[in-house]
C-alpha cells in the first residue's frame, strides 16, 4: 500500500503537478532529519542535508524507476549527502567489510520495559549509539526496510549488514539493560 501510493504521487509530479510532493516532504521529513542528525550530530547541518536531499530528490525524481521503494531511494540519497558532507570534515569511517559473521535472526524484544517507559528508554538509548548503527536500527525496525534495501540505502554487503545491525542490536540491549539498572538502584 505505501509504495503504491508514493508511485501515485511521484507519477503525478512527474506529470507536473508539483504541490504533491509536500506529501513526499510531509511523510519521509522525520526519518530523513532523524538519519542526518545522527549521521552529522549537528542540528543545524542535519537540517539543510535534510532539506538538500528533498530538493535533490525533486530534481532527480524523473530517474527513479520504481524497481525499489521509495523510501529506500530517499534514504540513499540522504545517506549520501551526509556521508559526502562528513568527508568535507575530513571524518572516517572504518569499514568492517572483511568480517563474516553468521546472522542472528532472534528478534528485538523490549516486553521488559515498563510499558509507560518504553518509549523514553528507547529513544535515549538510541541516542547512544553511534550513527552507523543508528541508521541500521532506524531503517531495519522503524522503517521496516529489509536487508537488501538497508544494503542499498548503506552500500554495505549483505553480510556486512547483517553483523553490524547484530552489533548494533546487541549494543542497544546493553544500553537499555544499563539504564533500567540505574533506575532501579536510584530507586532503591
């Protein structure tokens, strides 16, 4: 359904009723700030590489064929700029490329948390992460991207992906279990 109706509104843009990509803006804006934030750590820059990234979309909306969704598309593109703006700065990312590691399908589980608490523990555990596993948790369980699209949107090989989306997983478990640890003992 979602990807039927981006095709419905890409192909009216395409066919020059441009007042309906506020609904690509309006429905993608959240993630695409949310992955140049973590990418960037700069508010400010996180928002001119989101607002880049819509535009440079708009201008290149004629190339997108449809054979992935567009979401995937999008976040590639802004994945991109970000990457491209860390290397002005002359930042480096290590690559992990040589590793091979089986994946671990057990699924993320936060039934522990308390369920008024969930939320907050989440999005400050998240916060915590640095931005490549960031994106991966992002993009896998919020936006329900699969491996393959995440490979796309990332550059990184399948099996790649998968180790550090584990990594990250795992990271994230610790994380949490370190925070609701503290507030226990604070409790107490």
């Amino acid at each position: 359904m979602e990807q039927k109706d981006d095709i419905f509104y890409i192909e009216k843009i395409k066919n020059g009723q441009t007042q309906y990509y506020s609904y690509i803006v309006e429905k993608y804006k959240d993630v695409v700030f949310s992955i140049a934030l973590k990418v960037l750590r700069n508010r400010e820059d996180a928002e001119e590489i989101a607002q880049e990234s819509f535009i440079k979309a708009y201008k290149s909306l004629h190339t997108f064929k449809g054979k992935a969704k567009f979401s995937t598309w999008l976040y590639r593109i802004t994945y991109n700029n970000c990457i491209s703006e860390v290397r002005k700065r002359k930042m480096y990312f290590a690559s992990t490329d040589d590793i091979d590691v089986k994946d671990d399908d057990s699924d993320f589980n936060l039934d522990g948390l308390p369920e008024e608490n969930r939320e907050k523990y989440l999005k400050a555990a998240l916060d915590k992460l640095p931005e490549d596993e960031y994106t991966l948790i992002l993009l896998y369980y919020f936006e329900e991207q699969s491996i393959e699209e995440i490979c796309k949107v990332t550059r990184l090989t399948e099996s790649n992906t998968k180790v550090k989306l584990h990594r990250a997983r795992k990271k994230l478990y610790t994380i949490l279990n370190d925070m609701l640890k503290e507030e226990i003992y604070t409790i107490l």
